[in-house]
C-alpha cells in the first residue's frame, strides 16, 4: 500500500517538471488516481486450528485450497489433522483390491483384520509370560479386551479429528470432501469393518470351536455376530453408494467410545473372578476394577439415553425426511440402516437398566461391585 501512494507522488512530480518540451509546447500534468487503501477481511478461523492434534496453522492455506477445489490429491497433507495424518498415509501406501464391479477396495479392510489378529494372539503370548494360564479360555478372553482396546481407542482418535474438521453431513456425498480427508474416511470405516471381521473369526469361531462339532455359540454370541454382520453391512454400503459415509463414522465413534473402559473392567473381573493368588496382576486390577465399572455405567447411560438418540432422531430427520437425504441415499436403503440404528437402541435397555442401577448404588471400592455384572460383555 504505502509502494502504490509512492509511486503515485513521484510520477505525479515528474509529470509536473517536463511542462516543456523540445518544441516549447506545453503539457498538463498528467493526473494520477490516488489508490484508496481497502481493509481485508480477516479470515474467519476454525476454533480448533488451536489444537495441534486436530489441526495446524497450514490448515488455512492448503486446506482452504484443498477444500475449495475439491479435486486434486493432495500433496497437501499440512492441511490434514494431525490424528488423521497416519491413516492417510498408511491408505494410500496399501495396495488396492476392489470387490469385482465395484470400487470398494478391501485390502486395507483384511490388513485391518491381519494386524489385530497379530495383536490378539501376541497380547496372548505376553499374558503367559505375566502369569496368566496358558490354553485358557479366561487367558483368550482377556487377549481379545487387549485387541479391542487398541482398536477402539485409535479408532475414537481418528474419527474425532476427521468429524470435527468437516461440516457433519450424515446424508453428504463423499466427493464433497477433500481428497486427504476422504483417503482419512475410507481408513477408518475399513478399519472398523476389519474388526468386525477379526472379532467374528477369532473370538466367535476360533476360539468356541469344538474338534468334529465346529463353534458352539450361545444366543448372546449370535446376537453379537448380528450385530457385526448389520455394523459391516452399514459400512460397506455407505462406501458403496458413497454418501452417508458421516452417518455411519458418528455411530462408530458414539458406539467405540465406551469400548476402552468397558473392557478394562472385563479384564479386572475375569482377573478377581477367575484367577487365584497373586497371578495376573490381581492386585492392582482389584484396585481399578470398581473405578472402571462405575465410569462405564456413567458413560454407557449416557451414550445411550442422550447421545445415542439425539444421533439417531437428526439421523432419520436428515437421510430420510430431507429432499438431499433421499436424493444421496436409496430409501430401501435408509429405512435398513434406520431399523438397524433404532435396533441397537432399544436392544439396549436391559444393559441401560443395570448402568443405572450401579449408578444409583454410587461407587462401591468393595468386591461387590467388581463381580457385579453389566451382561455387556
């Protein structure tokens, strides 16, 4: 600004001193137009820009770019929440094999079931050498909590970052998004669908398996495998028809959340309920066990009478009942995944009515509250 008005006072006095030329005619002083200054606005800046886990101070350069032109690949991986930055890379460092006719890729899906696999049977390994039984039901069980923490607790990270940096749109296409934050996407819902597949192969067939009988399930565990079967179909679906992709990553992070603590607490309990003596960590799983039952009662009655279903209304109101929803999402297909959602939520009282009565009880630091049963499990 302070160039533009100097060059126009300098131009404007030369003009003045070359009044006269060779030929005695004479010029007018050639009048300059003065250069208003204008304010620019100051760009209005995401509060989480704050939080370096969520965001960074390049977000308002690439990211804007990126996001403006909705295309190109990014490079521009500055603009990208820092918690999302290794799903990212690690998705587009995978190779790509694509169910036939589709362009649904299912190799970071079964590396996903792979690696926490790996985890499971390597988390087994590490509990013998802790003193937990060797070929035990109880030392399996405790290996699979390990497995699903790690699972869970990287995955709430994830769709945090990738949730808080986007507009939520539960019916919105996945073109709407940048290229990083849609490589972001894909990772964390095939993720989440590979441990639907490791959970079902491994804790439900695996290790309920009998030599010349197969797995020997009870009613709970069907209920379980639905529950994997409905959650897989949700996922791969949304990626399919590549929109509603934000409805199923809300769900998963509303349902995941509680995950960590709730398995903490089957830990502490098969430690005091199945193990004897001073083996496994007793002593201090003791300690944390009622800490861990009474949190996951608060947060699990939250989730589900609060959360869950304030979720599921704006859900049904937005896929279903909006013009875009039913342009985005096949109603057939909406109305399956509503009866799923709504499903969950009313399959949920009974575990609801247990959370309140521990509540209610109030925090118990007694053994009583370590062998009481939330039927979560």
């Amino acid at each position: 600004m302070k160039s533009a008005i100097s060059f126009s006072l300098v131009y404007g006095v030369a003009v003045s001193f070359q009044g006269a030329n060779a030929n005695g005619r004479v010029f007018k002083p050639v009048s300059v137009p003065i250069i208003k200054s204008q304010a620019i606005p100051r760009q209005k800046r995401n509060p989480l820009d704050v939080l370096p886990f969520f965001n960074n101070e390049k977000l308002d350069v690439a990211g804007t770019e990126a996001s403006s032109s909705g295309s190109s690949s990014s490079t521009h991986d500055d603009a990208s929440p820092l918690l999302l930055r290794p799903w990212i890379r690690l998705y587009r460092g995978a190779p790509k094999v694509c169910i036939p006719h589709t362009n649904i890729d299912i190799a970071f899906t079964i590396a996903s079931a792979m690696v926490l696999t790996c985890i499971d049977y390597g988390s087994a390994q590490l509990l013998q050498l802790a003193g937990w039984p060797g070929k035990s039901k109880h030392t399996r069980a405790v290996a699979g909590s390990i497995a699903t923490i790690f699972h869970s607790t990287v995955l709430v990270l994830g769709l945090g970052a990738a949730l808080l940096t986007q507009k939520y749109d539960p019916s919105g296409m996945m073109d709407e998004h940048p290229d990083w934050w849609q490589d972001g996407a894909h990772a964390l819902i095939e993720f989440c669908t590979g441990y639907m597949i490791y959970d079902a192969a491994v804790q439900f067939v695996a290790d309920r398996w009998k030599k010349g009988v197969g797995p020997v399930l009870s009613a709970a565990d069907y209920m379980f495998l639905g529950h994997h079967a409905a959650t897989s179909l949700y996922m791969v679906s949304a990626r399919l028809c590549q929109a509603g992709h934000m409805s199923a990553m809300i769900l998963m992070f509303t349902g995941e959340l509680t995950a960590p603590i709730m398995n903490v607490l089957r830990i502490s309990r098969t430690a005091m309920k199945e193990m004897t003596g001073d083996c496994c960590g007793r002593s201090w799983l003791g300690l944390i066990g009622p800490y861990a039952e009474y949190l996951f009662a608060l947060l699990y009655a939250g989730f589900r009478i609060v959360i869950g279903p304030i979720c599921a209304a704006h859900l049904t109101y937005d896929i279903l009942l909006t013009k875009k929803g039913r342009k985005n999402v096949p109603v057939a297909l909406s109305t399956v995944w509503l009866l799923m959602v709504w499903g969950v939520l009313f399959g949920s009282i009974p575990w609801i009515k247990t959370a309140l009565t521990i509540l209610q009880a109030g925090l118990n630091t007694g053994d009583s509250t370590v062998s009481a049963s939330m039927g979560a499990e």
